[in-house]
C-alpha cells in the first residue's frame, strides 16, 4: 500500500498552499472583486497530478482569504468552493487519460464553481448590488466576470503549468 502521508506529498502540498497565498496577496488590489487579477488560480489544474493538492488548494484559498472584503463569508464558502472544485478535477485525473479530455475537464470544475458560488457570497451575503440593479441582474454579471477571469487564469495560465508539471512528472519516473 502506498504511504498516503509521505513527506514528499505533504512538502508538495504545503509548497503548493504556500503559492497559492503569495501569488493571490501578490495581486492583493486586483484578487477580489468582480473581476478577480487572481493567477494563483492556475494551480487549480494540479490535482490532475497530486491527490495532495486537493487539500493544499483549499487550505491556500483559505488563508488567501483572509484578506477578502467578504472575509468570514470568503473563508467558508469561497474555500469549500475551492475544495470541491479541487476535488472534481482530482476524479476527472483519476478517471481520464488523454491530455486534452483531462485538461479540459479538470479546468471546468475551479470555473463552474467559482463562477456559480461566489457571487451567491457578494451578491446575497455581503449585499453587493450596484445602484438599483436587481438581484438577478447583479448575479447574472457577477457570474459572467466571474467565468471570464476564472477561464483565463485556469485556462490561460492552467494549460502551460499543465504540460509543464507532466514534463517534470515523466522526468521523474523515469
């Protein structure tokens, strides 16, 4: 039986968290909002590779925000938002061997999730309707800037680290 808590998987994973939280307060004016300048989001591509990044992405957003206008909000259900979509793309590596179905299917979960959940937090929790819009309307364009940024940080910068994190993979087993 593999040792699921060997000291290379929890290193990965706190290496991972640990990124997580310097690339989002890296980007701290621009991470939260409706547009959301969060690159931190292309490690979410890394449970196609490491079951530990699953948790490592949850506890990094976590901590990341801390730091969110939206804060006890954010933590809670911005971080389960996280996990779940961690997760997904974890079973979607486990279930699927080709590259492109993998990378594809893996990205949508951080996108949906994020995409689908958050603004519940600014618009429903936190109150965040712009002047007399109506609540389906500030959703609505919430959950439209929301799978914009998501789908160019998963995406756009998700696909490099991708191919670059099998790269290393296939050098190491070898």
């Amino acid at each position: 039986m593999k040792n699921v808590f060997s000291t290379k998987r929890l290193c990965r994973a706190g290496v991972i968290a640990a990124l997580y939280v310097a690339i989002t307060y890296a980007f701290m004016p621009f991470a939260f909002g409706p547009f959301q300048i969060r690159p931190a989001e292309a490690l979410c591509i890394l449970p196609l590779f490491f079951p530990e990044a699953v948790p490592a992405l949850w506890v990094g957003c976590m901590l990341s925000n801390f730091a969110s206008p939206y804060f006890v909000y954010d933590v809670l259900i911005g971080s389960l938002a996280t996990l779940f979509a961690a997760f997904g793309t974890y079973l979607v590596g486990r279930f699927f061997k080709k590259n492109l179905v993998k990378l594809l299917l893996g990205g949508l979960f951080p996108v949906l999730f994020n995409a689908l959940l958050i603004p519940l937090i600014i618009v429903f929790l936190c109150g965040g309707l712009s002047g007399q819009a109506s609540v389906f309307t500030a959703y609505a364009f919430y959950v439209g800037s929301f799978l914009l940024t998501e789908t160019v940080w998963v995406y756009g910068l998700g696909t490099p680290l991708y191919f670059l994190t099998q790269k290393l993979d296939e050098g190491f087993t070898r």
